[in-house]
C-alpha cells in the first residue's frame, strides 16, 4: 500500500487521533493494507457458504484482509436482491467489486461503479472484471485522494447522479493518522444519493470509522444501525431530507 497524505481535522474542533482497535494479517501478494478488523466470527462461516452461488465454479478471487467481511458482503447482496439498486457506488475497489459485480449480471439489473485511488489496484481490479466480461456492470473509477486523503473531485464527478446504495470501504484507514480518512463520504456525495438510498460503512470495528458515524449522525440527517457480526453500518435519512439526487438528471 502506498502512503497517502495526513488528514486535516474535518470537523469544527480538534479532535485527538483516533488508533485502530485490531491489528490486520497478510495473507501473500499484493499485501493488503495492515489494521483492518480480521476476526471473523461463526456468523462470517455461515456467510461463506450464502456467497457459494457466487464463488463456486467461477474464477478464483484474491481474497486477503483488507476485502470486506463475508457477513458484510452478504449483506450488501442481499440488498442487491431485495432493493434491485440501479446504481451502486462502492468506495474501494477490491474482489467485493467482482463479487457484487457477478451478482449484478445474473439478476440483469444495476450497475456497479467502484471508486479507487491507488493504480495498480485499479488495474488489478478491472483486469478481474474484464476476464469475466462483467465490464457492462461495473467498471472501476481511477481517482486520486486530494490533500485531505478523500478521492478527488475529479473521480468524484464521474459517478452516476443518482446513486441508489452506496458502499463505503475506501479509501484506506487503518492508521491513526488517516483513521477519518472515510468521513468526507456523506458530505461529498450526499447530493448524488437517492431519496430511499442506503449507505452502508464498512470496518465499523474500528475506532477511526465509529468516530466518523458519531460525526455522520452530528452532522446530517441520517441514522445508521451498527451490526457487530457483519462489521457494517447500515445508514438511512432521517425525515426531513437535506439535498437529493434527481433521477431524471442521472447519466445513463
Ligand atoms: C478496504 S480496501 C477495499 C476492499 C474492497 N472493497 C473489498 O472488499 O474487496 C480499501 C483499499 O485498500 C486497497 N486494497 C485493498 N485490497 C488490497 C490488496 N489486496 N492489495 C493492495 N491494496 C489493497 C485498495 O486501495 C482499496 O481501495
């Protein structure tokens, strides 16, 4: 993993930095970045054998620490089946992007976009979509992280406007200097988020993203439910929406 540049404090008062709570493995190359939440329980077992429709019989994925929990992506995929989004943005490419990607493509509705900063990854990435020809439904966006450690505008501006389910597991921050590198999610793409659209957070174990929730909850009108076993937080709007994405100004 490649270092990226310290994060101002985004909030009204300093805040002290925030440590990652639990230490991550590596498991061969690429390494994946260290810090991650890495101590799946017998929920992530049960959710290994849901996610075999989509793993078994298919090209073998590069699974390591820093992709999103099974429980996690379980759970993503089953709001996949249950809501039909027609647009997911996901925040940090990885094999979760493949996996969600497969889903898209057998239920023939929705489109994934991945936002990711570091390039070798992104190619990676794209590589393993293109080698299933899942490229018409998810491409993967190249956006480098601005000096306050969030994706740039540039990356930012080519998503879809109206975005239905948003997944944020990006950009790293699993060290203390960039623990709330996560927080400019809601702010940044809030105006793009459907009036019915979830925002799921991953790596909630942590210390960095419970302090980025306690801010989102402070800050805009969204609650989120916290799920232990799945290491996700779930995020809905509070009535008494602020801005909201307009679906007839969506890019096709
Ligand atoms: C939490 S990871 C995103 C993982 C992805 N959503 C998934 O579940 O597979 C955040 C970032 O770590 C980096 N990353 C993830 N896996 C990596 C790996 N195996 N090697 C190098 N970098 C990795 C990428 O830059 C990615 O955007």
């Amino acid at each position: 993993m490649s270092d990226m540049a310290p994060m101002p404090n985004p909030g009204p008062a300093p805040d002290p930095p925030v440590e990652p709570t639990v230490s991550g493995a590596t498991s061969g190359e690429p390494r994946a970045p260290s810090g991650f939440v890495t101590q799946p329980g017998p929920a992530d077992l049960h959710a290994w054998h849901v996610l075999r429709p989509l793993l078994d019989g298919r090209p073998y994925l590069p699974f390591s620490p820093g992709a999103m929990r099974a429980g996690g992506l379980v759970y993503v995929c089953n709001l996949i089946v249950h809501r039909a989004p027609r647009q997911v943005v996901e925040c940090g490419a990885g094999v979760s992007t493949v996996v969600l990607a497969r889903l898209l493509a057998e239920r023939g509705t929705g489109r994934l976009t991945a936002l990711e900063h570091d390039p070798g990854w992104a190619e990676r990435v794209e590589e393993l979509i293109a080698r299933e020809e899942l490229a018409h439904v998810a491409r993967v966006v190249l956006a480098p992280l601005d000096p306050s450690g969030w994706y740039d505008a540039s990356g930012v501006a080519r998503l879809p406007e109206a975005v239905d389910l948003l997944v944020v597991d990006g950009p790293p921050a699993d060290r203390a200097e960039i623990a709330l590198a996560r927080h400019p999610a809601l702010a940044t793409l809030e105006p793009r988020l459907a009036a019915d659209a979830l925002v799921i957070l991953d790596d909630v174990g942590r210390a960095g993203e419970q302090e980025v929730l306690a801010r989102w909850e402070r800050e805009h009108l969204w609650d989120f439910e916290r799920l232990e076993d799945e290491a996700i937080a779930v995020g809905t709007r509070r009535p008494g929406r602020l801005r909201t994405a307009s679906r007839s100004s969506q890019v096709p």
